[in-house]
C-alpha cells in the first residue's frame, strides 16, 4: 500500500492511515468527524452514501437497507414499545376483583411482562443499530482514505475474501457473540428489570415499577412477612450457600485426589478396575441416583428400616428432619456424586507431572510426604485452580443435588427458603412455586454479584493467574 504523499498529510488525515487501512479498526469516529469530507459527514444521515458514492454501491446498500428497515420498525413499532415502559402498560382503569382466596386481581390488565420484554428487546436493537450506524461512518471514512492513497476501493468481493482470510476471526465470532447477546445477555438484563417491579403473585400478569422497594425487603430486619422474606433469612441462606460450596468442592477435590494418588501407586493392582468402576458411577445420571438415595433415606425408607431391623435404632434418623443432619447428608451425598469426576481430571494432571522432579526428590532424600507437598500439590493446584474456580460457581448454583435429594428440607413455618436452600434453589422456590418474580430476580442479582467477587478474588490470587506466562 502506497504511503501518504506530503500534499495528504497537509490536507489534515492523520499519518496512522498510512499502515493497514484495510483493517477498520484503524479507523476511529473521532478521525471520521474530524477529518471526513462532506460524504463521510452525510453517511452519518443516510448510511452508506460514502461508500455508494466511491463505488462500494453492494457495500453502501447493505449500509441503507438496514438503516432503512430500522426506522420503518421503530416508527411502527419501537416507539409505541419504549413509550409502554414507562409504567409496563399502561394500565388503564382495570376492572378490580378479589379471587376465592382473598388474592386482590385486575380483570383483563395489560401483561406488563410482554411491554417489559419488548422494550428491553428494543433497547438492544437500538444498540446494535448504533454499532451498525458507527461501523456505517467508519467505512464510509475508509473508503474516502482509500480513494485518496490508492485511488480505488475494495470491491465487495474483496471484502468477502478478507472475511475470509486476514479477518477470519470476526466471521467466526459474530454468531457465537450473538448468540450470548440473545440467550444470555438479554435475559439477564430482562431478569434484572424485574427486580424493580411489582411483578409477584399479586400483580401478574399487570405490575409496575416500584424502585428499590424489593431491595428493601430482602435487607430489612421485617422484610415481607406475607412472602417470609427478610435480611436474616437472606443471611442465613448466603451463609450455608457459602459453607455448602467450600464443602462440596474441597471435600470433593481432596479425597478425588487421594483416591487419584491411591490408584496410581506403583503397588495398586487392578488399575483399570477401579477406574472402571468410578467410570461406571459416572454412567449413572445424576437425576436417578438422587431420587433413589431420596427415597432410601426417608422414614419408611430401606436405610433406617433396616437399621431398625438390625435393633441398631428405635426411631427413624433424621436425614431430612432435622438441619444438621439434612445439611450432612446433602455433603456426604454430593461426595458420591462428586468423586469420580475428579478422579478423572486429577488422574490426567498427576500423569502429567515431569518425572525429573521426583527422581530429583529422590537423589536429595525428600520424604514422601515433602515430595507432596513441594511438588505435586503445587503442581495440582496451577493447572487446576480455574477447574476449582469452576467448581466453586457451579457448587453454589447446585440446584439438582439440593432440589432432588431435600428439596430444601426442613423448611420452617412462615419462611420462603428451608434449611438446606441455596441461593439457586431459593430462587426457585419463590418465582416457581410462589409466583414472587421481584423477589426472585433480587435474589438472583445478589447471587451473581457474589459469584463474581468470589470467582474475581480467588482467580486473580492464585500462580495460574499471576504466573502464567512462566508456566508457558
């Protein structure tokens, strides 16, 4: 590519567009407004003009056509839409009725979670719009460089070609990237929205915009007595949510690895059996072993008759009964589960650690348990701090070991959440069970934040973070 002739460079394009202009991200808005001519400045109104005009016309089209749908959309539709959000409706002189069972209803009242979704959806729209229009301004400035250096533009088969070979990776991410936008972002932001409405089993399918009102219900000392929702009950969730994680992911991580060391000794016979058999545990879904140990563990169940049969009790224990012993089980069950998965992973980081270093330990006399500890649990622990990370998250949002095996039991009298509830499960219980969306889209909220830090601190703190680069 030919370099800017001097009379250019006075004409005030800045000397960064002598190097790879075919790659638009060298091109900024701020040069586009600063340094475009009167085609670049109308591709700002009418996208694609710039480009119509120095010859891309397929490229400039494209530009227009979807600027030009966009607007026929939003007068159609958009504007009607983010009107509604300003109070989901509106609702307009609804018929008041009460139902058998003393809940107060609106008779036919708008669904406010129809505006509600609609005009987060155009939100969104209107923010790929301004991506579209930013990338529309920036080609268009493209093009006038281009047309200046070189004399000439790209065709669109060349543009093809470059989505093809040097700007391969934009092709390739463009569907997944959408895709999250989608299917996770937009419902995440729908989630969050609800948080401040009124949107529970009183008000549905109309509600309104309420503030921070559910906010205050969840860290006030009365919270919402009707729900049985308050900052004790948030903070006793939070807490064994918490324990529950460290648990489930240390207690599974160190006697995986124990197992793994146990397997690979030098004097273990019959290796490929017992992997044979924790794979076998594998096979099993997880579902079908829950709903059997439920069943195994009740009152009536094959566990504590037989233990009675046996004269080794006279009333049944109290696996679901009882707090600690509903949160012990919820542990030692989730081991059984857990295990074999971490075996597996341990196994093929142990398989992996360079033999140098232990016939090393060897020369210089190193115990077995110094061997250990200076060299293959540091070694674990690098390669397999973002996998415990990973744990950590999914064990707080354990929802199948909890809802299947205790479904929360015991649950007390006037409260939202039981004994043995996470924060995941709680979520469940009040917008499934209880029709309390607000409530539940707080709780949600707080459970990211807190998944976030947790994940943030643990990650940024540990050698797979800081020494990653040496590692390599």
């Amino acid at each position: 590519m030919q370099s800017l002739s001097p009379g250019v460079v006075e004409s005030g394009f800045p000397a960064a567009t002598t190097q790879h202009l075919a790659s638009a991200g060298k091109i900024t808005l701020w040069a586009a407004f600063r340094h475009g001519d009167v085609f670049t400045w109308a591709s700002a109104v009418v996208l694609g003009l710039g480009n119509i005009v120095r010859g891309q016309i397929v490229k400039g089209l494209m530009y227009l056509a979807v600027e030009v749908v966009f607007l026929i959309m939003l007068v159609q539709h958009g504007v009607s839409t983010l009107a509604g959000l300003g109070n989901l409706g509106p609702v307009t002189e609804p018929t008041q009725d009460w139902t058998p069972d003393g809940r107060f209803i609106n008779v036919n009242p708008t669904n406010s979670i129809v505006v509600l979704l609609y005009g987060v959806a155009w939100i969104f729209l209107i923010g790929g719009f301004i991506v579209w229009w930013a990338a529309a301004v920036r080609s268009a400035y493209q093009a006038q460089v281009l047309t200046k250096i070189t004399g000439r533009t790209p065709s669109f088969r060349d543009d093809l070609r470059a989505l093809r070979d040097e700007r391969i990776q934009t092709t390739l991410m463009t569907l997944p990237t959408l895709g999250i936008l989608i299917f996770t972002v937009l419902p995440l932001t729908f989630m969050i929205c609800l948080a401040f409405t009124s949107s529970d089993r009183n008000h549905i399918p109309a509600f309104n915009w309420v503030g921070l009102d559910n906010f205050a219900s969840v860290f006030s000392r009365t919270g919402n007595v009707a729900v049985g929702v308050n900052l004790g009950l948030f903070l006793r969730v939070l807490a064994w949510t918490l324990v529950w994680a460290i648990l489930a992911t240390f207690l599974n991580f160190f006697l995986g690895m124990f197992m793994s060391m146990i397997i690979l000794r030098k004097g273990t016979r019959l290796k490929n059996m017992w992997r044979a058999f924790f794979s076998l545990s594998m096979a099993v879904p997880q579902f079908v072993s829950l709903l059997v140990i439920n069943q195994m563990l009740q009152d009536q169940g094959i566990v504590n008759q037989t233990l009675k049969a046996w004269g080794l009790i006279d009333t049944s224990l109290p696996f679901f009964t009882n707090a600690w012993w509903a949160r012990a089980t919820v542990v030692i069950v989730n081991l059984w589960i857990g295990i074999p998965y971490t075996i597996m992973q341990i196994t093929g980081v142990l398989q992996n650690v360079p033999s140098e270093l232990y016939e090393s330990a060897d020369i210089d006399g190193a115990t077995g348990w110094q061997i250990y500890r200076n060299i293959t649990l540091p070694f674990i622990f690098f390669v397999m701090t973002p996998y415990l990370i990973t744990t950590f998250i999914n064990n707080i949002n354990n929802f199948n070991v909890i809802y299947l095996l205790s479904n929360g039991a015991p649950n007390p009298v006037g409260q939202s959440a039981g004994q043995t509830d996470l924060l995941i499960t709680w979520l469940y219980q009040l917008t499934v069970n209880k029709n309390n969306y607000n409530l539940g889209a707080v709780i949600g909220i707080l459970s990211f934040i807190v998944m976030a830090i947790v994940a943030l601190i643990v990650y940024r703190s540990s050698g797979s973070y800081k020494d990653e680069e040496e590692f390599r």
